[in-house]
C-alpha cells in the first residue's frame, strides 16, 4: 500500500520528457531495432488483398483509404505512427488487447508473420490522404450520442483541473496529430472508435498502455467528456508539415525500406 502511494507521487513529478522516456523503454523494441528490412509492395498486398483464408483485406473493414469506418467501429489507420501500429499487431496477437467491437483483429494479427505486421504497418504509415472527416450527423442518426465539439477542446487543449484530467494535447500534440514512436495520432481519428476507446480506457478493458497513461487519464471522465473530447477530435483541424511544430509519424531511424 505505502508502495503504491509513493510510486504514484512519484508518478506526479514526472515531467513529459521524462515519462515518455520511460514508456518508449516499455514499448516493443523490435519494430524499430537496427537491420529491420520491411517492403511496401508486401505491406500494401496485405491492406489490400489479406493474406490466405486467416487474414482478410484490411479495406474490407478499415476502408480503401485506410480511413475507417463509424458504422463498423473501425479506425484510421492511414497516417498512424509506424511503431504505435506495429505495437498494436503485436499486442492483439499476444492477447494483451482484445478487439471488443468486432472480436476480429485479435485472429487476424495472429495470422500475420512479425513480417508481415512490419510491412503492413510501415506502408499504412506512408499513406498520405484527404480528409475524410466523421460525418456527425449519421452517427447521431444511427442512435449515438454525440457531444459539443467547444465542450471537447477544452479537454484537449487544458484538460479539466477539478477532475485531474491532463491535457490530452501535452501528449498526443498539436491538433492531436500524434509523436512516434509512443503517442499515436487521435486528430482526424473516428468518431465511434474514439468513443469505444475512451470507454474502454476507463473500465481498464483496454490495458495495454504503456505506464497506464491512458487508464490514468481516462478514469475521471464522464460519458459527456468522452463524447466532448470525441466531437472535438475527430473534426480536429488538420496538421500539416508547414506548421510551426515538427511533425512527424516517421520511425526510428536504422529501418531499411526495399519497393
Ligand atoms: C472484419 C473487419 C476488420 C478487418 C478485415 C481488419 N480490421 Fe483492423 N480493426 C477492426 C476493428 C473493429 C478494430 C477496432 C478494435 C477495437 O475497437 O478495439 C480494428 C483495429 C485495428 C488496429 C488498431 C488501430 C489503433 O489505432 O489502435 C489496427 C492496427 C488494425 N486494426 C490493423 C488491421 C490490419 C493491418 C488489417 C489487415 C491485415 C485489419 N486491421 C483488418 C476491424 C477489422
Ligand atoms: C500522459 C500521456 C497521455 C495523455 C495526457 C493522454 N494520452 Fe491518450 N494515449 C497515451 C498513450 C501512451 C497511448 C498509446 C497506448 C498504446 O500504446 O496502446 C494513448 C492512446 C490513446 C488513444 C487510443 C488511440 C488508438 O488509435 O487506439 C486514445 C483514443 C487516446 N489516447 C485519447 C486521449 C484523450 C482524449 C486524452 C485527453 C483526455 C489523452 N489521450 C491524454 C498517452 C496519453
């Protein structure tokens, strides 16, 4: 108990820096280790075609731009950081996430070689594309709540100090585009699967964070924030390389790239 109590004090004094410092020691270490060769032409067969009987098409579920899907709970995935998708494959295969909206994505990691995972996730990180916004309104139609898009970048941008709710920009920066290797992009992200995410956070069925960042975060929310932060996020403004911080979604350096 005294244990606990002090480890989270010391939890407090840790700044950004030094906290992702530490959750990029806890992440899987071999999507970026030097001599990892991935191949895109690989990656993009797999999004597009599946692989044998086990694996489906991704675009079958994520959408041919890879921009996911409200009415199947599916997410982006175009853009995402390379590290953070590798990290999810492999945490799906392992069983240290489970897939609660579809119960799909946990058969179709295991049915992908640690190859495979690399490929795929290194030609979803290239994956530049439009906008593709949630469109609001049919998520209201079909019978979801949706919450106040001004309500929400308030949390975003400061947080809520009464409730020790962070700022969920310190972490997933500017407009929410994301830092890699650890933080993945939530701006532009969809509506529903921030939604489920959130949710998911917050009863600790989702776990698979490093240093419980997210579960800290998520456990003062209330289903009003969640839709609030949830509005605000996926209408988020774009980010765009000109902007005055430093973008980028880019992995770790060492990685060779074939065709
Ligand atoms: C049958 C539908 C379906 C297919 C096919 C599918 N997915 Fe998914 N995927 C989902 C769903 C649903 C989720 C959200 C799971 C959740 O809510 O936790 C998801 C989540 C993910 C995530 C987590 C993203 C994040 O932001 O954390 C990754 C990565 C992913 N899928 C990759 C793939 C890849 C790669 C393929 C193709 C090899 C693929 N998916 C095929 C339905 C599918
Ligand atoms: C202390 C740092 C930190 C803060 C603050 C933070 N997050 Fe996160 N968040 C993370 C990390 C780390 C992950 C990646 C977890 C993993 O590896 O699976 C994450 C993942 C997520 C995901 C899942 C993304 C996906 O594609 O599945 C969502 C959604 C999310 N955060 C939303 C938020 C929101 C909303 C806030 C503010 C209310 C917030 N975060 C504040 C660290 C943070």
């Amino acid at each position: 108990m005294a244990k606990t109590t002090r480890r989270k004090s010391e939890m407090k004094v840790l700044k950004w820096g030094a906290a992702s410092a530490v959750a990029l020691a806890l992440v899987s270490g071999t999507a970026w280790a030097e001599g990892v060769t991935v191949s895109l032409s690989a990656g993009e067969k797999i999004f597009k075609n599946g692989k044998g009987d086990a694996v489906p098409a991704c675009v079958s579920c994520h959408g041919d731009t890879g921009m996911g899907n409200d009415g199947m709970g599916t997410p982006r995935l175009a853009h995402q950081g390379y590290t953070y998708l590798v990290k999810q494959l492999d945490d799906f295969s392992a069983g240290k996430r489970t897939d609660m909206t579809l119960g799909v994505m946990n058969g179709i990691a295991k049915g992908l070689s640690d190859q495979d995972r690399r490929n795929v996730a290194y030609y979803l990180h290239t994956l530049k594309v439009k906008s593709e916004l949630s469109n609001l309104d049919d998520v209201k139609a079909s019978g979801k709540p949706v919450g106040t898009a001004y309500e929400g970048e308030v949390i975003a941008k400061y947080g809520l100090q009464a409730k020790g709710v962070s700022a969920c920009l310190t972490c997933h920066q500017y407009n929410g585009r994301g830092a890699a290797p650890i933080y993945p992009m939530i701006g532009q992200q969809k509506y529903v699967y921030l939604v489920n995410q959130l949710t998911h956070w917050r009863d600790g069925s989702r776990a698979n964070d490093p240093m419980g960042q997210m579960r800290a975060v998520a456990k003062n929310l209330s289903d009003a924030d969640i839709n609030n932060v949830a509005t605000y996020l996926s209408q988020a403004p774009e980010s765009t390389e000109g902007d005055s911080y430093q973008y980028t979604n880019s992995p770790e350096e060492g990685i060779k790239v074939t065709p």
